[in-house]
C-alpha cells in the first residue's frame, strides 16, 4: 500500500556513500526524498507515546475486593465510628479499615491508550527518519560513533552476516562499535520496585539496524548491547524515536532503503 502525503515545498534527494563490510565507500546512493522532511518533534512525541501506550496491558482489580463481608453499622450509642462492623466488632467494607475495599482502585475500563490518526503517524515516522539523516540530531541523542555521513549505508551482504563475532567486526568497521560500548557502560539497576518485577537492568538503546528480509543476521546482532535490528515491514516509531526523542543511529542495507522507497511515496506539489 502506497502512503501519500503532501508537503508545501520541494524535496530533495540526498546522497550518501554506500560502504561494504570493511568499511570502504563502494558506491553513492540517493535517499528517497522523505529523508529531507523537516523533523516535527511534537508529532514524533504524540507517536511514540500512542505505540507506547498501545503495549500497555490494562489493569484492575476484583470487583468483590473487600466486600466479602456481611457487617453492618450498629448505629450511635455504642462510642465507635459508624462504619460496618460483624458480630465482634471488626470494622469492614469501608476503605479505612483494615481489608476493606480500595476507594479508587484501577479500572479495566480506563483509556490508557493515546490515539492517533494514521496519517500522523505516518507522518511521523517519515519525520523519525529524516531525523536519522540529520548528525546533529544523531549527536544529540547522545550517540558515539566515527562516521561523517549519517544514516551509515551498507552493500546487502550484512544479511549474510551469521556470527556474533562476525557482526562485531563489521559494526567496529562502520565506526558505531564505539555506540554499542557506550551502551554497555550505561547499564544500570534501575531505581524503585521494578527492580522486584522482572526490570532489573535499564538498558541504553544504541544502533538500529534496517535489513530488507529476516535473516541470520538478525541473531547475529541481536544480543549486543541496546542493538535492534528490524525489517522496514516492522519498523516503528518505537525503534526510530526511543523515549520519543529523534535521531538514532540508524544503518541500512540498499534493499531495505529502496523496500522504504516503495513504501512511502511523498507527492509534493
């Protein structure tokens, strides 16, 4: 399904040098002109938190919490609070009472996902990438790497990149091996109870990769630290704008450029 969005001025094409595994220029491509959009950081921010909260799982309580009891007030005269007691003078049901009911619990029914119309996110993510294309943006994101020209595009041989010590050497030949270590320094224990409930680590998210089919390489590059490797039928705001903050260091393989080519056509006047 072919996008169309239209933007009141002229596009252009980018060009930036395709390298191969070692790291040497090869050829030139031209980036599909999205690439040159202005990056709206108000509607990046409104998509990413629309796919955030989508991943959210409703939450509730039961609706007997605290009611499974049958007391009820003895009335005045008696020098305690009126509150539902039993027979032996234990308060229930009400909510200052020792296991009685939440007074405001959380509700299944609460809207707790932020909607967007498809066009805005779509325009969104078209905006997430030409923030890829901008260094500045990159940088301020906090990333580290050696490259003069972002995003980093690579021959389509990366695919066929199967082992992990394989994928370390091509990312340290690209010059974002840097990125990954600084990943790995910044893993922290994360402050609060999440630490208790399966969070324990905070991770930083470093390069994103974009390959044009699954592969081998996607086990291959999986397990370093804050990488994610994706296919351009799966890539989202969440991977483009982590945090809702534009800018990551993105690489792509010429396949995937040209899958996102046909995905989304920008008509301008």
């Amino acid at each position: 399904m072919t996008h169309c969005i239209v933007v009141p001025f002229k596009l252009t094409e980018m060009e930036v040098p395709v390298l191969d595994l070692e790291g040497n220029k090869v050829d030139m491509i031209k980036l599909p002109k999205f690439f040159s959009l202005p990056i709206r950081k108000d509607l990046i921010r409104r998509a990413f938190h629309s796919a955030h909260t989508a991943r959210l799982q409703p939450k509730g309580r039961d609706p007997l919490a605290g009611k499974r009891r049958c007391g009820e007030s003895w009335g005045a005269g008696y020098g305690l609070a009126r509150v539902p007691r039993l027979d032996n003078g234990r308060a229930v049901l009400a909510p200052n009472v020792r296991g009685g009911r939440v007074a405001h619990p959380p509700r299944v029914e609460k809207r707790i996902h932020e909607e967007i119309n498809k066009k805005e996110r779509i325009r969104a993510i078209l905006s997430a990438l030409a923030a890829t294309a901008n260094i500045e943006f990159v940088r301020a994101r906090g990333h580290i790497f050696q490259v003069d020209i972002v995003p980093v595009v690579v021959v389509d041989e990366i695919e066929n990149v199967s082992k992990t010590s394989e994928a370390k050497e091509v990312l340290k030949a690209l010059g974002v091996w840097s990125d990954v270590e600084r990943a790995h320094e910044k893993i922290r224990i994360r402050a609060g109870k999440g630490k208790m409930r399966g969070r324990r680590y905070v991770e930083p998210k470093s390069v994103l990769i974009v390959i044009s089919r699954i592969s081998n390489a996607i086990k291959a590059f999986r397990n370093f630290p804050g990488v994610d490797i994706v296919t351009p039928d799966l890539l989202s705001i969440l991977h483009l704008a982590p945090g809702g903050v534009p800018g990551r260091l993105t690489i792509f393989d010429v396949s995937a450029i040209e899958a996102l080519r046909r995905k989304y056509e920008v008509i301008t006047p």
